[in-house]
C-alpha cells in the first residue's frame, strides 16, 4: 500500500515536469527553507565539475609542456607577442653567426699571410748574410760559387713560400687581390677590410729580383743595399697585415658578446622557470585528482532520484 502511494506521488511529480527543463542544485526559498531541485535532464554540478576539470587539465596539460621542452613560450600560440620577438632576436643571433665565420675566414688568411712575411723576413735576412760574404773581394771562385748557389735557392724559397700562402682560395701575399673582406654586422651592411701586400720577387716590397746573383763581387755588394731595403718593407707589411688581424679579432670578439647577450635575452623571453613549472606541476596533479573525484560525486547524484519510485 505504501508503495502504490509512493509511485502514484512520483508519477504526478514526473507529470507536474513534463514539458519544462527542470535544473539540478537550483535553490528555492519557500518560508525561510532552502529546497533543492532533482533532474534526470541536466546535471549541472557534473557541468561545472567538468569544466574545472578541462581548465585543469588544460594548465597541466601546458605545464607539461613547459618542462618537456624547457620553454614557456615554444610557439606563436603561446604567446603571439614574444614568440616575434624571440624569433627576430634569433635572426639576429644567426646573422651574428654568420658574420663570426665570415671574420674567422678572413682571420686565418691574415695568419697565413703573417706566417708567409715572416718566413720571408727571415730568408731576407739569410740572403743579406750570404751577399755580404760574397762582397768580399779575397774569395776565390769556388767559395763565391758556393755561395752563390745557396743564394739562389735562398732566392727561389721566397717564390715558393708566396706562392703556397692561401687559405680558403685567398693569396694576399701574390699579388692576386688587393684586400680581404669581412662581414662586420648582421643585416651585411658593414664590412671590415685588411689590405694585401704583394710581397713577390721584383715587387714594391721585395725589390729583389727574381734574377738576382751574387756570382761576382760587385753584384754582390749592389745586392746589399737592396736586400735591406726589402727586408725594411716586409716588416712594414707585417705591421700591416698584424693591424688588419687586430681589427678582424677585435669586431669577432664583439660579436661573439653580443651573440651571446641577445641569446640570453632570448632565454628571459621564452626560457621557462623549471622550479616554479615543478612546483605549479604537483599543485596541479592534485587538483585534476580532486576534480575527477568531484566529477565522479556529481555524475552520482542524478541516482538519488531512482530512490523516490522505490
């Protein structure tokens, strides 16, 4: 009997909704009493538990994401703004780059080039020696021979030393170019240059000529004054060139700073902070737990209406 009248009083119940879309957890005051309403429809408590369950997941999701990669801002879409700006940085750091192997080619062809002057240098050296033994007048013909022949490969060592001085198809010692080049900034608009210096036999800086003997005495003491004159202008082209070193090593020592000070600017901007990403990434593992239970009691509430037709 008493079962009759609870179905009879949750039929009229279901009759007295038909047609209207009740809400659940909507609250009624009625005589100073909160009422609660039950649906079978909706179940907005499940609603608003999802939802801080998907915002939830969303941040832990992007979390995740931030440790994965060591960045809290990886793409356009996580933040429009700084990504251009991370990005343009980075096209400076890569011109940057560019510029550093630009001056590092250009370096090592001076190098070769001060190496070659100063091989040279010394054969000059070698070479007034052996002109001013032959100067003397008291040597027999066998002596001056010997000398002479030891002159002439003294001679020919200076050719072969110009013409082995390249690196990276630059010869700044043959007389094959003028200057060398360098990249001095990033968008390619300024450039930094270290003049040649020829320093080939029968040049404007070894005046001696290719031909040169000291087979007689009197060649011998003209070629004297003249190996000295050579020997005086090739240190004053290895002062050249080691200026042209300096300013190449100076702008690459500059440019390597402010790679480097636009690449840590870089990480301010995008770099993520893994102690807090570490803490915020437990927080959040709490919270997609305590949201899926949340999500679990409300989806179990719409059961409590199958008690009223028991």
């Amino acid at each position: 009997m008493f079962n009759q009248t609870l179905l009879r009083r949750g039929t009229r119940l279901a009759k007295s909704h038909a047609g209207k879309t009740p809400k659940e957890h909507v609250l009624d005051t009625q005589n100073g009493e909160t009422k609660m309403s039950f649906s079978v429809n909706t179940n907005n408590g499940a609603n608003i538990a999802l939802q801080y369950l998907t915002a939830t997941q969303g941040q832990l999701d992007q979390t995740q994401s931030r440790i994965n990669s060591g960045m809290k801002v990886a793409n356009a879409r996580d933040d429009g703004a700084i990504y251009a700006i991370a990005q343009n940085q980075r096209g400076q750091v890569a011109g940057y780059s560019a510029v550093l192997n630009s001056i590092n080619n250009a370096t090592s062809s001076v190098d070769v080039a001060l190496s070659a002057g100063q091989s040279i240098s010394d054969l000059l050296i070698q070479l007034k020696t052996k002109a001013l033994a032959a100067a003397d007048s008291s040597l027999d013909t066998a002596s001056r021979q010997a000398l002479n022949s030891n002159f002439t490969a003294l001679r020919d060592q200076i050719s072969t030393i110009v013409s082995n001085a390249v690196f990276n198809g630059f010869n700044l010692v043959n007389g094959s170019t003028t200057q060398i080049t360098a990249l001095a900034s990033a968008d390619g608009t300024r450039r930094i240059t270290t003049a040649a210096q020829n320093m080939k036999l029968s040049g404007a800086i070894v005046t001696v000529k290719s031909t040169a003997t000291i087979s007689t005495q009197a060649k011998a003491s003209t070629l004297v004054a003249t190996i000295q004159t050579s020997l005086t202008n090739v240190n004053s082209a290895l002062a050249k060139l080691s200026s042209g070193a300096a300013k190449f090593s100076i702008q690459a020592t500059f440019a390597q700073k402010l790679s480097d000070t636009l690449t840590a600017g870089i990480g301010n901007l995008v770099d993520a902070n893994m102690a807090s990403e570490s803490a915020k990434l437990q927080s959040l593992q709490v919270r997609q737990q305590l949201g899926v239970q949340a999500l679990s009691i409300a989806n179990q509430a719409p059961q409590t209406i199958l008690s009223l037709f028991r």
